[in-house]
C-alpha cells in the first residue's frame, strides 16, 4: 500500500562520511554537499564519525560512533583498502525529514531530475539499472546463481511503516551476512549495502522483485580511473585513462575516488557551480 | 615524443560517438518521464496519441509503477506535450553536439 499524502512534508538529503586511512570522504563530501545543494536545493544533513572535522556547512550534522570496518578494491590500483561502511540501515532512524533522499558522496548531483520523485506514490525507491561508461545498461545479479541487486548509491524513502520495515531488514541482513550471503549465494564475500538492501526488497515485498520499489532511472557509473572532468559547451567531458566520453550534463557515478581527491575535481566544481 | 607514446596519447582524447550516443539515450529515457497528479508517466507517441483521441474529459491512466492515475484529459496532454518536445529538443540538439565531437 502506497502512503503518499500532498501535504507539506520536510523533504532533504542525508549523507553518510566516514573517513579511513585511504580516503578523506570528508574532502569528497564538502564538493558533494555544494554541487547537490547548487542543483536541488534541499536541505542536507551529514552523518560522520566523532574524529572527522567538518570545515563547510551542512544544515545538520550527526556524529556517530564507528568501530566496524570493512575493506574493498581501490579504482585504478586494484589493492584492498578500508572502507567504513556504517550502518546505512541506520538513515531510517537519523534521517530527520518526512522524505529522505539518501545519497553516496560519490555521486555526483548534476542534474534535479530526482526532485521529480518527491511528487510521486512510493514507500521508497531504489535504483536497479546500472549503466557503466561503454557499456550496456543492465540488472546485475550477486552471484552467477542469485538475484538481481539494486543500488543503494541512491535511496528516497518516505517514513512509512513499510520503509521502516525494510531498513530493519537492511539492518538484520547486515548484523547476519555470512548466513545471508550463503543464502543467496553472492559472489562478493564483503559485505555490500546494494546486496543487503536487494535482499532486503526481496523480503519485503513477499519474496518477489517489484518494479514499484525500483527507480525508473539507470545509475550511470563510471568504474575506471578518471583523468579530468570537464564541462564544455553544456556537455560533460570525461577523460579517463584509455578513453573518453562526452556526455549530457547528468548525475554520475564516480568510483575514482582519488580523482574525487583532486585538484581537477575541485576546479569542476567550482565551474560547475557558476555556470549552471 | 616516440609514435607509440602519440598513438597512446590519440586514443585517451579519443571518445566514441556510438558509445555517448547510448547514454545520451540512457539520460533522454528518464528525462521522458513526468509526474502528474502523484503519478510517474513516461511520455511517448503512443500515450499522446492515446490520450489526445480519447472521447472523454477525465480517463484513468496506469502509471509507470502501476497505480492508476486520474487525469484531466486537456491538462495532461498539454503539460505531456510540452514535456515531450522540451525533451526531444534537448536530445536532437545534443546528439547533432555529439555528431561534431571525435576528441575531448
């Protein structure tokens, strides 16, 4: 059952950073903050670590206790680093609007086609395409044998008993994952928020995949290293190590996060910022 | 600067149309999509042409995440309309940007 009322709800971004030994999120999130809060104007909220110092303004700010850490492969190098994925279950609970749009700092917000979501009839949305640069757009499974995944790089949720429902999923799924991933036999033995929020949906919605939970919009990923990002002649240009796109100004995905890290980034940034 | 350093250094500010002309095409496909009355349309020649011969003043169409939505039939085919040539326009122009670009 759908909840959506038109009434006048608190609508926002919430984010979650936590920095590691490899990656200063906290320099990513501050270039994240201004390009989401330049295209959709939505209050922001961040959600950090008790170290983290944060030098730009956010219109809250939530520090959290993190021990657990986890480990992922970096862009480019290919080598384990840390990686400190909180309990995302948790924005559920942290979240303080009506209408949540949780979001990685990671992707980059270029364009207010997700404002659009706001006006329509969900619990929650989560995208399940993904189209990496110079490929096709596909539903991607965890594991040769499993079911497809969504991700949870961008989530809208709406406080609803079915919502709060899936977020404590996420949560069980997460605290249990060595018996959830053998369950639903995933390839990847680290554990992924996409996973546990696709197993998750799964749950909720009776053990089916139902297009009402999905985005109608295709994540667009750039998985390789990036050399510059540019933006010319209301087109997006990307350079990466072997090839480059050019692309209609659209929110994009960057795994690079070293590239994120940069000087190049920044100047991005701040163009992007004045000329759109 | 060796030929094979020059060739390596063509192909990174190479960019292939065929590829940026399928996220072009990725980007337009969302772009179609309108909300309405609570409802998530995706725009196309076949819906316009449903709604603009439909004998009726208000119809019920079945959104893209099934629910069925209540329209004023001159409303949306206007506000559709408009949203579909906005759209089409933006994709007709970058595509001919993209006809022009072989190196960034």
């Amino acid at each position: 059952m759908q909840n959506y009322k038109p009434s006048e709800k608190s609508k926002g971004i919430l984010v979650f950073a936590f920095n590691n030994a490899d990656t200063d999120y906290i320099k990513i999130t501050e270039h994240f903050v201004r390009l989401a809060r330049h295209t959709l104007n939505l209050p922001i909220t961040l959600v950090t670590g008790q170290q983290e110092t944060i030098n730009f303004e956010v219109d809250q700010l939530i520090r959290v206790d993190t021990s657990n850490g986890n480990s992922r492969k970096e862009v480019g190098t290919g080598r384990r680093i840390e990686w400190r994925n909180f309990g995302r279950y948790y924005a559920y609970d942290l979240s303080p609007y009506d209408e949540t749009l949780v979001l990685d700092t990671d992707y980059l917000v270029l364009d207010d086609q997700l404002l659009t979501y706001f006006d329509t009839a969900w619990d929650y949305l989560i995208p399940d395409r993904n189209m990496y640069l110079g490929q096709e757009a596909t539903v991607e499974t965890m594991g040769r044998y499993s079911l497809p995944y969504i991700w949870a790089t961008n989530i809208f949720f709406r406080k609803t008993p079915k919502t709060q429902m899936l977020f404590e999923l996420v949560g069980k799924v997460q605290r249990n994952y060595f018996y959830y991933k053998s369950l639903y036999n995933t390839s990847v033995s680290n554990f992924r928020n996409d996973y546990a929020f696709a197993i998750a949906d799964y749950i909720v919605n009776g053990y089916t995949s139902n297009i009402r939970t999905h985005l109608n919009r295709t994540l667009i990923t750039a998985d390789q290293p990036v050399m510059s990002l540019d933006l010319v002649d209301n087109m997006l240009h990307i350079r990466g190590t072997e090839t480059a796109y050019v692309l209609p100004v659209l929110n994009l995905h960057i795994l690079d996060k070293r590239y994120l890290q940069s000087k190049n980034f920044a100047d991005f940034v701040e163009k992007f910022c004045n000329e759109k | 600067m060796s030929d094979l350093s020059n060739i390596v250094n063509q192909i990174r500010i190479a960019t292939d149309f065929h590829t940026n002309k399928k996220i072009l095409k990725e980007r337009i496909q969302t772009d179609l999509h309108m909300t309405h009355n609570g409802g998530m349309f995706k725009i196309t020649p076949e819906l316009l042409a449903f709604v603009s011969t439909w004998p009726l003043e208000t119809l019920y169409l079945e959104d893209v995440y099934e629910n069925p939505v209540e329209v004023d039939r001159q409303v949306f085919l206007v506000t559709a309309q408009q949203h579909y040539h906005k759209v089409m326009n933006a994709w007709h122009q970058d595509h001919a940007k993209l006809q022009t670009i072989r190196k960034i």
